[in-house]
C-alpha cells in the first residue's frame, strides 16, 4: 500500500460564557469561532432512529434481506452537512481549505482531530458523518481527511517495533444473564474474515476460553499481544456517569467492570490498540458507554481505541476487520487503516455503518505500530548497504580515515552474520 502522511488540523470544542468556541491549530490559521449547532434534537432522533432500526432488523433472522428497510441517505446526509457548517464555518472553514491546499501541495493528507475532552455532552453527535457540500464526500471515507477523536496527552507515544505476526487477543462475553449472543458465529465471522492473514502468518489471533478477569490475565501474563478485541456488551453507570463492560463472573453470570478495574487489566507495554465491538446495539442513557471506556483506556497510555457505537451486521463486521488488520500490517497509519474499512464496509451495500466505528486516538501521528517485514538477510543487506553509503559519503567529503572505519565495519559485520 502507498505510504500516508498527514498534517494535523486541530480543532478543539471548548466551553464559553455564552455556549461553546471552536479554537483551530493549523497549517491554515489558528482561528477561533462560537461554536453552535444548527439542527434542532428531533432532526437528531430522526438520525439515530434511521441508524439503528435497519441495523436492528438485519439481526433477525426471519427477515430476508430483500425486505431490509434500508436508512434514508438524505436523513443521514442533511446532519452530516449541518453538522459540518455547525463545525466548519467562517475563518474555521477558510482555514480548513488552506490547510487541504497545503497537504496537497506537500503530497500528504489531512488528519482531523477533534478534542471534546472538555464538552463530554457533545461526544454523543455523529462526528464521522461530517459531509462536506462542496466536496461532496463524507470526510471520513476519505483517508486524505480521516476523522479521529484525539486526546492530546502530556506522555508521548511511540510506535511498536512488531516482526509479524500482528498478535491479536480476541475476548467474547456471553454473559447468562444478559441478551444472549451467538459466539461460534461471531468468532468464526473474525476468523473468517483474518484468514488471509492468518495464513500469511502477518496476524496470530488468540481466543479467550472464557470472558473472566482470570482467563485474560492469564494470557497478559504469557503472551506479549499487541491488539485487544472485545466482543460483548456495554452498559451505562448513570450514577457515576460512565461507561463499563459486561464480562463473566465465576457462574456465568454478568460481571461489570468499571473502567479503573479495565485499566488495570489492560496495562501491558506491548497491547496498543484496543477494538470494543458491542453486540447488544443498546445505548444506556444519553451517552454511549463505550465511548467513556475508550477514553479512559487511552487516558491509560493505549495510543488508539476503536469503538463501535451500536451492533453493525455480519457482512459489514468482516468487511471491517478483513480490510483494516490488512491495512494496519501494511504498515499504514491506525486512521488510514480505518478509512480503508471505512470504505470496504460502505461498499458493501449500506450508506450508515461505515460511519459506527469511532477512533479515539493519543498517538501524533497515528502511526501505533512499526511493522518489520524484513526477512533476516534483507535486514543484513540493509545494515551492509547503510555503512556503504555512509563510507562513499566519506570519500565524496575527503574523509579517508571516516571511509577506511565504514569499509572495515562492513568487513566485520559480514563476517559476523556468517
């Protein structure tokens, strides 16, 4: 796959006396704007209900997918573009442009990173179906202008040096006591859709033998993995105001887990990435309870979460994973790798699910994982052929004694890796 590179068009959503402004950093001007939005709650209700009733009736089994009421694309549409003038109006909006136009001209693209740390309540609006008029393209099934929710942090983040295989930890909650789900399907969906990769030992995938704390300590503890899959349910805590995942108690049963409690679970220097696929499609309350779990997580020091804000069908689910785990141990950047999901997912037949996975990011640059695909002698090859250009660069410049080092380094290591 071609090589990505972006610049970061920053924009944050702070609080105001009189509402909330809109603060930019960018190649294109640092502007600042009220922020305001131009679409009244039922044309929001209207949006959600369109979402998530085809996705509701594509889970059951009687219905033939011939009879699919399928989501108006204008519902969808008119809030992305209101969304996107709510968002990206005046000075914002000129900078936005200048700020296309310079990435271009550099031969790169343009990252959106939008920080809502401190307006939670907006957290909730469907940021990923920003449409542009002008354009006339949803942002993010572009990877020239991916959408990330981005939690500037004071540590940095680094990428993971991974030789293949890409380790992914794969944890299915089937809790006795909750919406029961069909977990040979869905493990054998994921199976199904990585087999590719599995076979080009590029992706090594491990499933839990049960959802309990114990089982996945277990495997923390042996195994250095690099990628968290969570399949199962989510829930809100209205009286501490977030959002928690359902695994198995010792009997079967739901067992929540708070987010301090996730935290500590997950602490592993090798685990980068985190995907929570909800399978109850539910939202408890105002807020997705995924959406607090993924910030915490990465408030943890996990560079990216990806979080799917309600059930999306099976077709739509290995199109997902099919397309971003090969995008992602192509080396690509965690958001190009979504936008290339994005975009097989959207071509699958449905104009909305391409829109439910949700990046929550910490990492500058998106790049999470340094992907070594060199074989042992590409990698001696490489060595022998540094040091050779470092000692012509020596000759060219008349250091002869710098060259004569390099020549005996390259004699020396030849013989090392004989």
């Amino acid at each position: 796959m071609a090589e990505m590179t972006y610049d970061n068009f920053d924009i944050s959503i702070l609080r105001a006396h009189d509402g909330y402004r809109v603060v930019v950093r960018s190649e294109g001007g640092e502007p600042e704007m009220p922020f305001r939005l131009l679409f009244a709650e039922e044309d929001l209700a209207l949006f959600r209900e369109s979402i998530n009733q085809p996705l509701r009736d594509a889970h059951r089994e009687q219905l033939e997918q011939s009879r699919l009421k399928a989501p108006n694309p204008d519902i969808i549409k008119n809030i992305g573009e209101q969304l996107f003038d709510s968002l990206f109006h005046g000075k914002v909006g000129t900078s936005l442009v200048v700020s296309l136009d310079k990435a271009r001209s550099k031969e790169k693209q343009l990252r959106i990173r939008l920080n809502l740390r401190d307006v939670p309540e907006l957290a909730t609006l469907p940021w990923e179906y920003l449409y542009s008029r002008a354009r006339q393209q949803y942002l993010a099934l572009s990877r020239e202008t991916p959408i990330v929710r981005y939690l500037p942090l004071d540590e940095s983040s680094k990428p993971l040096r991974v030789k293949p295989p890409l380790k992914v930890l794969v944890m299915i909650s089937d809790p006795n006591d909750y919406p029961r789900l069909q977990v040979e399907k869905e493990w054998n969906m994921l199976c199904e859709a990585l087999a590719p990769l599995r076979l080009a030992k590029q992706v090594e995938v491990d499933r839990l033998p049960n959802a309990t704390f114990d089982a996945l300590q277990d495997q923390m503890m042996t195994n250095k993995h690099h990628v968290f899959h969570f399949v199962g349910h989510g829930d809100f805590d209205k009286e501490r105001s977030e959002g928690v995942l359902i695994w198995e108690g010792l009997k079967g049963e739901g067992q929540v887990v708070r987010q301090e409690y996730l935290r500590v679970a997950l602490d592993s220097p090798a685990l980068r990435l985190v995907i929570l696929n909800s399978c109850s499609g539910a939202q408890t309350g105002p807020r997705d309870p995924f959406a607090g779990v993924a910030q915490s997580l990465v408030q943890l020091s996990i560079p990216a979460v990806i979080a799917m804000q309600c059930k999306i069908t099976d077709n739509a689910a290995i199109q997902f994973a099919g397309r971003f785990y090969r995008a992602l141990t192509a080396g690509l950047p965690i958001d190009a790798a979504l936008a290339a999901a994005r975009t097989a997912m959207f071509f699958v037949g449905s104009p909305v699910e391409w829109g439910i996975p949700a990046l929550y990011m910490r990492s500058p640059d998106g790049f999470i994982f340094e992907i070594d695909h060199l074989t042992e002698e590409e990698r001696r090859q490489a060595k022998i052929d540094a040091l050779r250009r470092t000692a012509i660069a020596s000759v060219e410049n008349k250091d002869y004694a710098s060259a004569v080092k390099h020549l005996q380094e390259i004699m020396q290591f030849s013989q090392q890796q004989r």
